[in-house]
C-alpha cells in the first residue's frame, strides 16, 4: 500500500500533465519499495480517473487527454521492467486495434495506456487493421476480449466483417467496439459484446466482459 503523501502526490502529477515530474516520482516510489502494482492503481490510474472526469465536466478537453495518455505511458515505461510474473498478474489479454480503412488512434491509444496502468497486458495492432490480422493475433495470444476502434462511418463495414471472421475461426473473446462510428445500437447490428463511447467507460465494460457482468 502506498504512503498516502506518495499517492496524492502522484494523482497530482498526473493531473497537472507533469510528465518529467510522474517519471521523477515513479522513480522514486520505485526506489522505496513500493510495488509498481501498488504506484499504479493507488497513484497513476487515480489521476487518470479525475482527467476523465474533467474531460466529462469539459475541464479537459483532446489536447490534455493526449497528453494525460502520453504522461502515463511514460510511467509505465519506468514500470514495466519491474512487472513480472511474480509480483502482478495480468489482469487479462487485450488486443486492440483500429480497423482498416482509418487511421485514427487517439481514444485507442488512451484506453491502451488506461488498460496497462489497470494491470491488463494489451497488443496494440495499430491503425489500419485488417480484419485477418485481429484474427490470427487472436489466435496467437488468446486474448479474454477484443477492441475495435472505427472513426469514420466508412470503416464500420471491415468492422463487421472483422467480427465475422473472428466467430468463424472459433475465436471466443469478447469484442468491444469504440470510436465516433458507432454507438450502443451498433453493438446488435455487427455482432460486438459491448460498446465504449470513450476509455473510461472502455475500461468498466472491459471489466464487466471479463468478470461476468461485474466491474
């Protein structure tokens, strides 16, 4: 457990978009034994909390949610080498990736470094993806659930045909659809688990599709 001053300290670092000053102080908690399991969930996912919130209140607006996912992912750069085995168990496999025929990957890469700051291992396809290649990642890393991002309407199409294909391999991870292109209704129409309309609410149905209905 975090010394409160510690998790205070780092929520505000994070909230402030202070990237030298959260790799400073990962640096530090590092050094005084703290666990990275314990500087993420205690800390850094706290901050990102409260920047969704204020992305929510419209506090926050695109620019501080690049930069909150940048100022996180740095932290857990710091972290990673020290996440082992034997002291965090993956949360779960996640493969996300924003479909072929859009580029666009901002919400996708905040709900990968919200994941990973949550203790989930996530494969990042990138952009552009082709349905195949959701499928034969899939099959590599056997992943619990499957995020599909699609910005434009154009795309939502490879979208369905990405979910066809992964139900026709057998594959039976749990997909997530996300991204300005599609809504709740879209989830019945192309086939998907569940709907995030930002990473927030990413993270809580991702959690509710791994733990049977339970956040």
């Amino acid at each position: 457990m975090l010394d409160p001053r510690i998790s205070t300290r780092l929520k505000e670092l994070v909230l402030n978009l202070d990237r030298a000053g959260v790799e400073k102080a990962t640096k530090e908690a590092l050094e005084a034994g703290d666990s990275p399991q314990d500087i993420i969930s205690e800390g850094l996912s706290r901050g990102m909390e409260e920047v969704g919130e204020r992305f929510e209140r419209r506090e926050f607006f695109l620019p501080e949610l690049m930069l909150s996912a940048k100022v996180m992912k740095a932290a857990l750069d710091i972290l990673r080498p020290h996440i082992t085995e034997k002291n965090q168990k993956s949360a779960g496999r996640i493969v996300l990736g924003t479909i072929q025929g859009d580029v666009h990957y901002i919400g996708k890469n905040i709900l990968a470094a919200v994941l990973e700051g949550e203790g989930f291992t996530v494969f990042d396809l990138g952009e552009d993806v082709p349905p195949e290649d959701f499928v034969s990642k899939a099959e590599e890393v056997q992943p619990q659930v499957i995020g599909i991002s699609a910005l434009i309407s154009t795309a939502v199409s490879k979208m369905a045909e990405a979910i066809i294909m992964l139900r026709e391999h057998g594959l039976t991870a749990k997909i997530i659809v996300g991204g300005a292109a599609v809504t709740q209704t879209s989830v019945e129409t192309i086939g998907a688990d569940a709907y995030g309309k930002d990473a927030w609410a990413g993270l809580k149905e991702i959690r509710k599709l791994i733990n049977g209905g339970r956040i």
